[in-house]
C-alpha cells in the first residue's frame, strides 16, 4: 500500500512526479491544484470561489479544501492508496489530514520532500507559462507563490521531520533521475 505525501515549493515538479509514481502504482494522484483549476474551468460554485485567490498566488481557504480532501479520500480509489500533490499546504490542513486520516482508518506512509533551489523554480514556472499557458506562471505571482511557500507551507517541513517521516529527493536533476529516486523510496 502507498500513501505519499509529496511536498515541495511551486515548480519543485511534484505533479509531473506524482502523475508518473500514479502511473506506476496504480493508485490516484490527488492534486488539489488540479482540482481547483477543472473547478474554475467548469464555473463550479467552487471554482468561482478559488478563482480571485489561485490568480493572486494565494492560497484558497481551509474551509474550501478541507471538504474536498475529506471527500477525496473517502472514494472508493483511494483506499487502495494514493499521492497527495499540493496539499497539505499549512499546518491547519496537515493537522486536519492526520485527524481525517485516523477516521478513515488510514495513514501515510511516506512524506517525501522535493528540494530545488530557488532560482531554477523560477526558471521552470517561467518555462510552463510560456508552454502550457498556466494563469498563475507569470513573473508577479510566482513571487507571491514563493512567499507563500516560504511562510505558510515550509513549516510543514519541520512538521513532518518531528513525526520522523520526512525523506528529502534532489529535485534539481533530470526528471528520470528524480523519479528513479523517488521509486526507490515509493515500493509498490
Ligand atoms: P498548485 O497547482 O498545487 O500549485 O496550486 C495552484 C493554486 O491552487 C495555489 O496557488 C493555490 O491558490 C491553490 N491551492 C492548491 N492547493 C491548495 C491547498 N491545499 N490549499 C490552499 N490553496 C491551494
């Protein structure tokens, strides 16, 4: 059984990653991001909501994600495991996720953080806007989005060290090289 969490700042390649690992195991990449934006996509209620936050570069609040995890999680793919992308993104929604988790009878097994220094994040969500056109790459929200990343999600960092579950992979390498460490971490 895996169950990943996949940390890491925007850009790190957690969702290129996590895809690839889903492939591999067979069970369901939940990106919250990903979610968000089919939502605002479809003009959900959900999606209107997210929408002014996700184009800032802030984060949507708890009360929205909260109920969409739970509900994630409680469907019938994810009991054969799964890889968490994006979220937890604060100490609010991890300590949610280890409460939700002991409801559903369920842990994690892994915690998994993608470390790439800075500049080369910026490079690569540079990259992506230009390629696939993403709202938030543009140059004024990916500054927002690492300090967001810098205040709000890095505690997780020591969150997760202090439970000792915590594994650092070399995210600035080629994308074979990444996801062979990664797959070395991950047994499925
Ligand atoms: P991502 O694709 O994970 O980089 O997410 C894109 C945007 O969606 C973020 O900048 C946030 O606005 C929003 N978002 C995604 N996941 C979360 C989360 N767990 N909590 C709050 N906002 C989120």
């Amino acid at each position: 059984m895996t169950r990943l969490i996949l940390l890491g700042p925007p850009g790190a390649g957690k969702g290129t990653q996590a895809k690839i690992l889903a492939d591999v195991c067979q069970i369901p990449h939940i990106s919250t991001g990903d979610i968000l934006r089919n939502a605002k996509a479809q003009g959900t209620e959900l999606g209107k909501k997210a929408q002014a936050y996700m184009d800032r570069g802030e984060l949507v609040p708890d009360e929205l994600i909260l109920d969409l995890i739970r509900e994630r999680l409680s469907q019938p793919d994810a009991q054969a495991g799964w890889i968490l992308d994006g979220f937890p993104r604060n100490v609010t929604q991890a300590a949610f996720l280890d409460t939700l988790l002991q409801e559903l009878n369920q842990t994690y097994d892994r915690v998994v953080n993608l470390e790439v220094p800075d500049n080369i994040l910026v490079e690569r969500m540079l990259g992506r806007g230009r390629k696939e056109g993403r709202a938030d790459d543009t140059e004024q929200v990916i500054g927002q989005r690492l300090q967001v990343y810098r205040q709000q999600t890095a505690p997780l960092i020591d969150f997760y060290s202090k439970r000792q579950h915590l594994l650092s992979v070399d995210g600035d390498r080629s994308l074979e090289e990444v996801t062979a460490s990664l797959k070395q971490l991950v047994a499925c």
